[in-house]
C-alpha cells in the first residue's frame, strides 16, 4: 500500500496542528520535509521517541516543528507512522501537508488510517465504528457508550455466540462424513436448545438499540400548537438563542426550523412548525400541512397551549392528532391569568407541564419531564453493545438464519438443509465483526469517517 499523509487535527486555526504518515516509506517522506536539531536522522530514531526540529520544502523554511514517530508494528495503523506537530495556522498546516505529498505521500481518504489499522488487525470492524463514534461523542452518555464499544464490547458477544454456531457447524460436518455415527449433539432436541441459547444472547446485543440510538442520534421532536400560543418562544428558550422569530402576530412562523438541544444525557433534534388551524392562506396552509406531517414523524411531541384563554376547537382536534403519540402537553403563559380547562387533557392522558416560556419559568420542571420519559440509567449505557444499523442488520439476519433452522429441526428437515441454514447464519456474525466482510462494506464504513483519522 502507498503511504499516506493527512492533516489529523481540525480545519481552523488553534495553537497546534498534527500531520500524520503512515505506511512503508512514512520515514522517507520525514525525513525529507523535517530536519531534527542535533544532527540525528528521521532514520535513526526509535519507536514512541520525539524530535524537535525544522519542517521545510526543498530547503525552504516552513516551521518548527516536532516529529513523532511509531514503528510497526506498534501504531495506530499498524504501520510505520511519523506525525509533525507545527504551529495551527491553516496556511502552515497546509504548507506541511503538501510539502509530505510532494515528496512520496499520497493524500488519504476519508478513514483510512483506522481503515488501514483494521486491515492490518488492530482493530476488529466493531471497534474502527466505535473510533468515528467517540469523535463525534457530544455527552458523557455518547462518549462512555463508544468507550464501551472501542473496547471491543460488541465484538466479544458476538465471537462467543460465533464460536458456539461454529461449534455446532463442526458436529454438523461430523454427522455428514459419519452419518452411521452416534453424535448426540445433532440429535435435534439437542441443536434447538443450543439454537434458543445463542438466539438469546444475540437478541440481548440488540435489546438496547434504541436507547444507544437516542443517546447517539438524538430523538426527533416537533413543537405543534395554534398560532401564537408561545411555540417560538420555547423553542429559543431551549435553543438558548433566538432562533425562531417571534411576534405578537398569529402564522409568523411559516416554515420549519430546527435546532438541536442536550437534556442532560438526552439530545433532542428539536423543530418548530407553524400553528396547526384552519387557514384559507395557501403558504400558510402548506405550512400546516408540513406541521401535522412531522408529528407522525417525530418520536417525541411538545404540544403548546395557551393557558390563558380557554381550549379551542384547533386546540381539541390537535390533542386527538397526538393521542397516540409520546407527547408532553406544555400549558404556557402562566404568567398571565388562568382561563384553560385542562380536563380535556387529563381525559386523554397527557403529561402536563406548567410553564412561561417568555419569563422562562417552569422550564427545569419541563426539561424533567422529557428526562422522564426517555428515562437512561446507567446500566442502560453500559448495556448498549451494537452502534448503528449495520451491526443490527447483521445480528437481525443471524437471528432470522436461526430461527429458520428451528423451524427446519421442528418439521424434521434433514440436517444437511440446517447446515446450510446456519451456516448462513455465521457468515452474519462474520460481516458484524469484519473477520469475513466484503470490501463494499468496508469502503461504506469508512467512507463516513473523516479526514485524517
């Protein structure tokens, strides 16, 4: 493989910025763009050992600089890998990293650093998706989950039900080259325990998707209510800024906007709709029509009333939009006197919040309220194992696999179709950890990683 070169830190200006090589000739490119004081080569210089020195182009002058080196296989990529740390001015940066490419680097793709570290076996496929979830860690309930999976969580289950599926397929080959032979272990109340005990396991991979998901992703929220019950004010008063205009004008709010808010370990990817009510205006009505749409969208629903005046008919039609919705009603305004009857809400079952979102009163008690009912322990962080959908679709097939083989064992299926059942089944797990992968699937992983790492 040619050897690479990136810049690994971020693209804007700050007090350092990190070059990194790897690959066969890592060195060679070093030592032609970074002379160490002292006289000692790049060449010459040992695993884990720094060099202070100069960066230059031909001799001119860049920076100063100093050059890390990792020798293989002892790296990140398991490669040889020579990182320059220079000052973190972009023209500077940029002026190494093309001084590197113009002396036998190539510029590396998206990921292909961890890329590489796993083709060379540093770290199994799980682990490499863990890396780019860690970078993009925006909690302490982000960040411990893909600590969880860096070291190697999902990996480890999904082995130990591999090898016991390997285990099964090797007393199923044992069979096929001595049918005559008395092996216990294919009788076929035999296998289907083992089959309901590996399916177990794999379904206790997946049980926490959703609550990884939520943490990682963020849940999909949408503030609904009749114009000018106060949606935009909320919305700012999560957002922290004014992000959605506001106004004493009923409709001000046409379009959607969207913001994305931390509640504690919980993100919601919050959007503010228009008021939902009848309305003969055209681009209002559009607007109307994109609010009721993301309400069956959305996960969680904030609906806004005006404690103020009492229930509308817009007000009742919209609580039956989202009677089967997760959903806070927020009587908001409480800062003026009371007219709303809330009984209509209780009848429904909704959890009602208190709140003036203009004087910003009630919002911890609102903010509680969402916690509530997306509700992680921390047992449930240290219990998601599988990050995204690609390992989920793999445990999901491999389950899928086995549950077809139970079926095939039920209706007295010869072994030999089992076999090829489960065999499939493995192969799942295999793609899972990257140990059997294709090299689309792969490229897809990493293609969404950035730069330099």
């Amino acid at each position: 493989m040619s050897t690479i070169a990136a810049i690994s830190t971020p693209d804007t200006a700050g007090g350092i910025a990190v070059i990194r090589i790897s690959g066969a000739d890592a060195l060679g490119v070093a030592s032609r763009i970074f002379d160490p004081f002292g006289g000692k080569k790049v060449s010459e210089m040992a695993g884990y050992t720094c060099a202070y020195g100069i960066a230059h182009d031909d001799g001119e002058r860049i920076d100063d600089c100093v050059l890390t080196v990792f020798r293989e296989p002892h790296s990140y990529t398991g490669e040889n890998v020579c990182e320059i740390s220079c000052h973190g001015g972009l023209y500077v940066t940029r002026r190494v990293l093309r001084a590197a490419l113009r002396h036998g680097a190539v510029s590396a793709g998206p990921g292909e650093f961890t890329k590489r570290a796993f083709l060379n076996g540093k770290l199994d496929l799980t682990q490499a998706e863990a890396v780019m979830d860690i970078i993009s860690a925006r909690g302490e309930a982000e960040l411990k989950m893909a600590e969880e999976l860096r070291g190697g969580a999902a990996f480890k289950k999904a082995k130990a039900c591999s090898t016991r599926l390997m285990m099964i397929l090797g007393d199923l080959a044992a069979w096929a080259d001595y049918p005559d032979e008395d092996i216990p272990s294919v009788e076929p109340e035999n296998l289907s325990a083992q089959l309901v005990s590996i399916r177990a396991e794999l379904d206790s991979l997946i049980r926490n998707y959703d609550s990884g998901r939520i943490i990682r992703d963020g849940i999909p929220t949408v503030i609904v209510g009749r114009p000018n019950v106060g949606k935009s004010t909320l919305f700012n008063c999560l957002s922290g800024y004014e992000r959605s205009i506001v106004t004493d004008i009923a409709g001000t709010t046409r379009d959607v906007v969207e913001e994305t808010v931390r509640l504690g370990n919980i993100v919601l990817r919050l959007s503010d709709t228009a008021g939902i009510h009848e309305t003969t205006d055209v681009i209002e009505g559009i607007g109307v029509g994109i609010a009721v749409k993301m309400i069956d969208q959305a996960q969680l629903v904030i609906a806004v009333f005006d404690g103020g005046c009492p229930l509308t008919e817009d007000d009742f039609n919209l609580i039956n939009k989202i009677n089967n919705k997760k959903c806070i009603a927020v009587i908001n305004k409480t800062d003026v006197p009371q007219l709303i009857n809330t009984d209509f809400l209780h009848d429904n079952k909704l959890q009602i919040v208190y709140i003036s979102a203009k004087e910003q009163r009630g919002i911890d008690e609102f903010k509680a309220a969402i916690e509530s009912i997306f509700h992680l322990t921390s047992e449930d962080l240290s219990a998601v194992t599988v990050a995204n959908e690609r390992q989920k679709g793999c445990i999901d097939s491999c389950i899928s696999c086995i549950d077809e083989a139970l079926v095939a064992l039920k209706c007295g299926e010869m072994l030999d179709a089992v076999n090829v059942i489960l065999d499939e089944a493995e192969q799942h797990l295999l793609e899972l950890t990257g140990e059997r992968v294709t090299n689309a699937v792969v490229d897809e992983v990493f293609s969404r990683f950035c730069v330099g790492k």
